[in-house]
C-alpha cells in the first residue's frame, strides 16, 4: 500500500504543476457545458417572447372568398399582407414561412354547408416554420368550431351535442418531477465529463510517459508494478471525480438562474439531490480511469493514446442518446448495466423519485465490478515488459 501512496502522491504533484492540464480538466471542461446551458436557454427564451410579442403576419391568396374568415383573423391580432402572385416560391425561398391560400370554390361549399377548403402552404422541414404555422391552423380550427357552433344554434341544436365527449387532462407531475425534461441532458453531460476528467491523466501517466522516457526510471524503483499502475489510476479518479463534483456545483448555482419559473419548474438542485447524485455517478469515474488508462497503456505516443481514447468517449453517449431519443420505463434489471443504469438513477434523482435502495446497490456494485475488473486488467498488463517499453 505504500508503493501505491507514493505513486498516487507523486502523479498527483506532478500535474498539479502542470497549470494548462489543470485549467483543462478541471476549469473550462466542468464548466463550459453549464454555461452553454444557461447562454442557450436565456437565447431560447429571449427568442420565444420576442416570437410571441410579435403580431403573426400572413400573406393570403384569394381573400376576396372569404372575407369572414379574413376578418376573423384580424380580430386575433393577425397582420394580414397582401396576396404574393407565386406563394410556393415565397416560401420555397424562406421569404414567408406560410401563406394561406383560399381556394375559389370556398364561396360555394359555404354556401351549401359543406366544408370549405383552405390551403395552408409551409415547408416543414424549416423549423422556424413549424410555430407560425401551428398558429395558423389554430386560429382556422377554432373559426371553425365557432361556425359550426353558429350553424347548429340556428338550426335550434346545442353544440354540445357536436361533443359528446369532453377530455379533462389529470396532471401529477410536480415542479419537481417536470425539472427532467428541462435537464434531460444532465446524465449525457455528467457521463462524458467522467470520461473527459480522466482523459488527460489516463494518457499522460501512461503512454505519455513511455514517450519522455520518463517511464523506466519509475519501474527501477522497489515498488511492484501493479501498484505503480493502481496508484497512476487512483490519480486519474480522483481527478475525474473532481471534474464531476465541479460541473455539479456549477449547475446547482446556475440552475435556479435559468428564466423557466413561469412554467412550473423546480430545477433547485439540493445538498442531499446532489449527493445522491454524486453517489451514483462517482463508480462512472472509476470504470472511465480503468478503461482510458487501460487503452493507453497499448499506445506507443500520447498522439496514439488520442486516437484511442476518442473513440471510446463515444461509449457514454449511446445511452444517455438512447434515453433523450427514446424514454423507456425503467426496470430492476436495468440497473446491472454500467452506463445505462446511471442514466436511469440521476433521471429519478431529479424527479425527485423516491428511489429504492435496491436500485442504489444494483447501479453501484456493477459500474464498479467493470471498472475493478478493468483496473485488474490493466495492472496485470504492467508486468508485461514488451507492453511497456514497447515504445523503444
């Protein structure tokens, strides 16, 4: 244990001096993913209420069919501009993002109590259309709802009877619980900034070292070479696990300062919410130590290390991916799988769930079984000595 107390120490000193890794890892890597998350969501909605202060403009073709409907629109504060003689270009062109055609057989299926057509023209695929004209085609539905509403009273018909059945939506979810759907991405962020915590140190005290010859001379040391290899990947914990305990303080103080209040968010971040957190995420850090540095030792530059290393850094992704794209519903067995149980616990955790203990030891002890069995893999690698100084 003391070869390994002095490895640890010696690592530990080592980068600590080295002040650009330090600002790297444990500076702008923890703290760039909140403060995008902030800037990107005071944009967003700084972008919604200018969206929704701002009058809907809407250019119609054949206005002349439907001057109550026309009429209509402008009652609910709708600018309408004059008709453009190629709608489809106008739209195609992203000079409109819709135009509402009214077709000349309007006049005459009114008329007759049939429905009357409108065309409503948009490209789906632009994004900054798809607001525009979902209010369009409400502001359609509901002068329709109110003609028809008209039609049947003068007929001496309730329009309720046009109804029979009314839907009252039952919402329980909590401010508390909703706060996961403006943090979907924490688990995606806080699995890569594990693996990103760890990468400069997994590299460096590894393949890093057998480039600057720097290796060797730690071997000729009285110390076995799997506690050289355990102390270089406690270093490399530690200091993931520092790089996670940052973002997650820099999202408890940057959170509560996100402009989503109004709609019902609790997004307070909690000592004991993050301890919870930390709990569950901190054996990530000691899997994402084993593996980096595992794959580094193979290398025979830090150069290469790199190339290996960017390619397993994709692995935290598929999960969190898997969850953002497609939410399923947890189950027990799921969390015997490193990575994907992580993503499942800090989603419940934020939600505020009341979380079984089962599913504490479950996530836990399997992360750290893979990340133990790959820790024991790369020191019996050590002792290799064509694996070390296969950079000769």
């Amino acid at each position: 244990m003391r070869g390994i107390t002095t490895v640890f120490r010696k690592e530990v000193r080592e980068n600590v001096r080295d002040r650009r890794a330090m600002i790297n890892s444990l500076l702008l890597g923890p703290l760039l993913a909140p403060i995008l998350f902030v800037g990107l969501m005071w944009f967003m909605d700084s972008a919604e209420k200018e969206r929704a202060e701002k009058a809907l403009e809407l250019p119609v073709v054949g206005a002349e069919y439907a001057p109550s409907l026309v009429r209509f629109l402008e009652q609910q504060g709708t600018v309408i501009k004059p008709a453009p003689e190629n709608p489809e270009d106008l739209v195609r062109d992203q000079e409109e993002a819709v135009v509402l055609r009214i077709l000349p057989e309007y006049p005459e299926r009114w008329s007759e109590g049939l429905p009357a057509p409108v065309e409503v023209i948009t490209d789906i695929s632009r994004q900054e259309s798809n607001a525009p004209t979902r209010k369009v085609r409400g502001l359609i539905s509901a002068y329709g709802q109110q003609i028809a509403a008209l039609r049947l009273q003068l007929r001496g018909i309730s329009p309720q009877l046009a109804a029979p059945v009314m839907i009252k939506d039952v919402d329980l979810s909590t401010p508390k619980s909703r706060a996961i759907l403006a943090v979907i991405f924490l688990p995606y962020v806080l699995m890569i900034t594990a693996f990103t915590g760890a990468t400069h140190l997994a590299m460096d005290t590894t393949a890093g070292e057998k480039e600057r010859k720097s290796l060797e001379p730690l071997l000729i040391n009285p110390v076995e070479r799997w506690q050289i290899m355990t102390g270089k990947m406690l270093t490399t914990t530690m200091f993931a696990l520092a790089s996670l305990l940052i973002t997650m303080i820099a999202f408890r103080i940057v959170l509560p300062l996100l402009p989503i209040g109004a709609f019902g968010v609790d997004l307070t971040l909690g000592l004991g919410t993050l301890a919870r957190i930390l709990l569950v995420i901190s054996p990530v850090a000691v899997l994402a130590a084993a593996l980096l540095t595992l794959l580094a030792a193979f290398a025979k530059s830090y150069r290469e290390a790199q190339s290996y290393v960017g390619l397993v850094i994709l692995i935290p992704m598929i999960p969190s991916m898997m969850f953002m794209v497609n939410p399923i519903k947890a189950e027990t067995w799921m969390l015997s799988i490193p990575l994907f149980s992580q993503n499942i616990m800090i989603g419940e955790i934020v939600r505020g769930e009341d979380v079984s203990w089962l599913w504490y030891a479950l996530s836990i002890s399997s992360t750290l079984a893979v990340g133990l069995a790959l820790a024991i893999v790369a020191a019996t690698l050590y002792n290799r000595t064509k694996l070390i100084f296969s950079s000769s």
